[in-house]
C-alpha cells in the first residue's frame, strides 16, 4: 500500500566507505546514503528516493556536523546519485570545527548520515519492508556515532519516529502480518503511554476546584472510569484489529 502523508523530520546513520579524502584542499567525498540495501528499521532507501528533492533543493542543502544546523562543517560542492548511494563532494571550512571534523577524516573516525522527511513510502508485507521512494532532503552530517550493522537508524523518541512507526505497524496489522514479539513490545508501548495519561489525569485532578464540578460532571467521570477499567481487559492486538478492519 502506497503512503503519501509526509512524515515529520528522521534521521539515518550510514557506515559507508569514504571515496577520497584532499587534505590539503580539505576535500572530502562520501557516500552519505545507500540504494536497496534493507537497515535494522526493515526499511529500504529506493533509487529514485532523491530524484526530486536533488532537482528542488540541491543548492540549499547543508553538510553538517551531528545534525546540528549551527555547526555546518562543509560547504557542498557536488551532490548526485549513482547506482550506489547518494554521493557527496563537499569542501570542509576552515574553521576550528572544520580542521577537528578534517582530522577525524584523516583518522577514520567518521561515519555519515541523512536528515530528511520522507514524503512517499511503501510497506510491502510479503518482504516485511518499508520502501522509502521519494524524500525531501535537508542535510547529510558527518557524525561519530557507532554503527550496529551496515546501515542503521539513528533513533529518535520523537513525535516523528511514533508517527513513522505507527505507518508501517497499521499496514502490518491490515496485511496480518504482524509478530507476537510486535504484539508484546506494542503492549508495553500501551502500558507506559497509559500510565503517562493516568499521570497527566491525577495533575489535571489535582489542579481542579471540586465545588466546581457538577453532579453531572461527576457522574460522566466515574462513567468514564468504568469504560478504562474494562478497557483495561481488552487485547491490544484485538483492538487494533477492530480500528482497522
């Protein structure tokens, strides 16, 4: 099934090889993502995933350093796709940053990776797989974060990765395809969010003036209370599936 909602800001960490480094010009190329190579996400870069956002966005597009916005490290000179990945020339500044990030170059301590929206995705249930097609690119960082396998996601607790994720296990729960390892780990998602709620319920109780609350009021409360109390015994698996079915 083809989603077209663009999703907000992610990240990917890439532990690709480094083309060539000019230490005196302060050059330095780089594979800043790869094509049809499936991450520990499940997901998998397409070839035509920069396509549009090279032709629209080429020359604002910035070489960071850790994704920080207020530490560009380079000045991109070149940036295309082959049949690889997405290649990089970028010229470092000369700046304190810029001459560490080059001493890093040097010392191979560096890895690679992209800030980007994906604006078109395809979750393919028989190859358990998210195939990002198209993105709207911002930055590629050079950054010292390890990586666990060829190509991995740099994780975020944001409202984007919750909202990334809940695209692909909707499409998994409406395809069947969903795991009992998914469901438990779903189910421990369900219970801290529920303790969050029921936290953020006794602070709003808390700060409530009770000669304020109507006979009405409380009785539409403890209705309210029994319908959590009996939710509480339903399956989240079956829940889901009953949203949508």
């Amino acid at each position: 099934m083809e989603i077209e909602e663009e999703i907000n800001y992610k990240v990917k960490n890439f532990n690709l090889e480094i083309k060539s480094i000019d230490t005196v010009e302060g050059i330095v190329t780089f594979y800043a993502s790869v094509f049809n190579v499936k991450d520990s996400d499940g997901d998998i870069i397409t070839e035509n995933a920069f396509t549009k956002t090279l032709q629209e966005r080429k020359s604002i597009i910035r070489h960071l350093y850790q994704h920080n916005f207020n530490n560009q490290v380079g000045k991109i000179i070149d940036i295309q796709v082959d049949k690889k990945g997405l290649l990089v020339t970028s010229k470092i500044l000369n700046t304190s940053l810029g001459k560490d990030v080059l001493e890093m170059y040097k010392n191979d301590l560096l890895q690679h990776s992209i800030g980007f929206q994906i604006v078109r995705g395809e979750y393919k249930a028989e190859q358990d797989t998210y195939f990002i097609n198209e993105v709207k690119l911002f930055e590629v960082s050079s950054v010292t974060l390890g990586a666990n396998s060829f190509a991995t996601t740099v994780s975020l607790k944001s409202s984007s990765e919750i909202e990334y994720n809940y695209l692909k296990l909707k499409e998994k729960i409406k395809s069947n395809t969903i795991s009992e390892k998914e469901i438990q780990k779903l189910n421990k998602e369900y219970n801290n969010l529920k303790s969050l709620i029921e936290m953020l319920q006794d602070t709003s109780e808390t700060n409530t003036v009770a000669d304020k609350i109507t006979t009405e009021e409380s009785e539409a409360v403890k209705a309210d209370e029994i319908k959590q109390s009996e939710v509480k015994k339903i399956d989240v698996k079956q829940i889901i599936k009953n949203i949508y079915k």
